[in-house]
C-alpha cells in the first residue's frame, strides 16, 4: 500500500503571499499524482493531476511539480477563496485511490 | 449539466445494513469508471471501492470494507449502488460517488451522510 504524507498539516497565511504544499509518497509513484482543494461542505474539487497539470477553469496561479516520491503544490498569490483544505492523491496503484491526510490553509 | 446525485444515506445501527445509489446524468455512464469515496467527521478522504467500465466490469475493495460491502451498477439507469452489509460505528461518514474517465477530469457527487450509531 502507497501512504501519502502531507506536510504541514496547517498552514496560516494571509492574501496574497505564496503558499508550497508538500505531499512524499512511501514509493515512486512516478507523475501519477493529483492534488484537490475541498471547502467546507463541498466535495472536493481536481486542481493537478498527472503532477503538473492543471485541470480545466483552474486559475495559472496553482502550479503542480514533482516526480517520484516528492511532489509540491504551489499557490503563487493567495485569493481569499483558496482558503480550503488540500489533498494529495497518488494513481499509481490505480483503482486504489490513496489520499494524503490534507493541508489545512487558513487565514 | 453533469450531475451525480447520491441517496440512502441516514442513521443504522452496528452490524445493520444499508444501501446507498447515485444517480449520475450528463455523461455517458457506460463508459466511466465509477467510485465510492467516503469521509469521517473532520476526518480526510478515504478510497472505499471501484467498478470498471465496460462489458464485464471488475471490483475493487478497501481491506477496510471487503467482505462487508458490494458496489454495483446499472448502465442502463445511468446508478451506482453500494450495498453495506455489517455496519460498524468506524463507517460513518459521508459517502462521496466518483466518477473517472481520464485522468485530467472527474465528476463528484455531493454527498450522502451514514450515521453508524446504537
């Protein structure tokens, strides 16, 4: 079983300032990795997949990097509708769907 | 409009049984992998169990549920079901259905409530 582990669990920022989310896998999961945003009483929504790829309508300021074990998900400027929760989804081991425990980004 | 619209949710007792669906338009049903995905309380996402496309589609299970659940789908009522048999109190949650095609695309349901208490 692949466990994703995203660090840190909460971060506190505030509009405009760049956040970097962390998300390490427990083995190579290659560019099979997607990263969601949820909000509060909403399903969660696909930013990233394939690592760096942003899925359809989502704004150019969220960036996907990564490849094997290590990947990052980078907000360049916050808006106040980014403050949500993220979380990390690897593909490898398709159709085990694992999730990281999520980043808490919060004003 | 995509739509995937879940129902069955509610409250059981442990060991009880329950049988959740969701009802899926605007896209061609036949040819999406379809998922349950649930979420505890505060808790994070939790893959619960996959049905391939196709002629002959295959099953996919969480150790967490094998054995106690079975996931299911009519192509020509456009459903996915999830039938829980052996309800335990660590089930509770709310019960995401997922549909994937591609991996730069899925469509999520809203949600359905499972309440596992005595």
């Amino acid at each position: 079983e692949i466990v994703l582990t995203q660090t840190p669990a909460t971060v506190s920022l505030s509009p405009g300032e760049r956040a970097t989310l962390s998300c390490r896998a427990s083995q190579s999961v290659s560019s099979y990795l997607a990263w969601y945003q949820q909000k509060p009483g909403q399903a969660p929504r696909l930013l990233i997949y394939d690592a760096s790829n942003r899925a359809t309508g989502i704004p150019a300021r969220f960036s996907g990097s990564g490849s094997g074990t290590d990947f990052t998900l980078t907000i360049s400027s916050l808006e106040p509708e980014d403050f949500a929760v993220y979380y990390c989804q690897q593909r490898r081991n398709w159709p085990q769907l694992t999730f990281g425990g999520g980043t808490k980004v919060e004003i | 409009e995509v739509q995937l619209v879940e129902s069955g949710g509610g409250l059981v007792k442990p060991g009880g049984s329950l049988r959740l669906s969701c009802a899926a338009s605007g896209f061609i049903f036949s040819t999406y992998n379809m998922h349950w995905v649930r979420q505890a309380p505060g808790k994070g996402l939790e893959w619960v169990s996959t049905i391939t496309s196709g002629i002959s589609p295959s099953t996919h299970y969480a150790d967490s549920v094998k054995g106690r659940f079975t996931i299911s789908r009519d192509n020509a009522n456009k459903s996915l079901f999830l039938q829980m048999n052996s309800l335990r109190v660590e089930d509770a949650a709310v019960y995401y259905c997922l549909g994937t095609y591609s991996s730069s695309s899925d469509y999520w349901g809203q949600g359905t409530l499972v309440t596992v208490s005595s």
